[in-house]
C-alpha cells in the first residue's frame, strides 16, 4: 500500500482536483484487480469525506519513462460504500 495506516491527516494528498502515481515494481506483474481505500465517514474528524478519489483510471506501463500505458481500467471510488474497495481488472 502506499500508506501502512489509515489515521485521520495522515495520508498521501493530491494538490487540487486530479493528482497521478506511479509505483515501480520489482518485476513485471499481470494484476487482476486493484483495492483503493479511504477512511470511513465515521472516522473523520469532520464527518465527511469529500477529499476521498471518486473516478480514476490505472495505466500499466512498461517502465516509468513510457508516457503513454495501457489502459487497465477506469473506475468510481463510492463514497458511501465500504472503506477498502477492489476493482477487477477490466483489460
């Protein structure tokens, strides 16, 4: 995970609206499905978890310098659904 733990502030932030990431892996993987997780409602300090992503996209790329990926699928985060979400791998 990028995080170990889920308090409250204490978290990877994107600046503005639309942020990007990429992890480097040892070894070329082929991925099934990819979590994304969030703090629950209940557990932010103000009730609310309108910072939580909403849609995003996971590219696989073949090394960090590639700009363009292929696209392994597009996605909604629900805000109002469990904390720890998996998305299957659409491609």
């Amino acid at each position: 995970s990028v995080q170990p733990d889920m308090y409250p502030g204490n978290c990877w932030a994107f600046k503005g609206s639309q942020g990007y990431l990429v992890v480097r892996l040892s070894m070329k993987i082929y991925p099934t499905a990819f979590t994304l997780e969030h703090i629950p409602k209940t557990l932010s300090p103000t009730g609310n978890i309108t910072s939580a992503p909403r849609n995003f996209s996971v590219y696989g790329l073949d090394d960090e310098y590639q700009e363009e990926g292929k696209l392994l699928g597009e996605y909604v985060y629900d805000q109002e659904g469990d904390p720890l979400q998996m998305f299957p791998v659409m491609v």
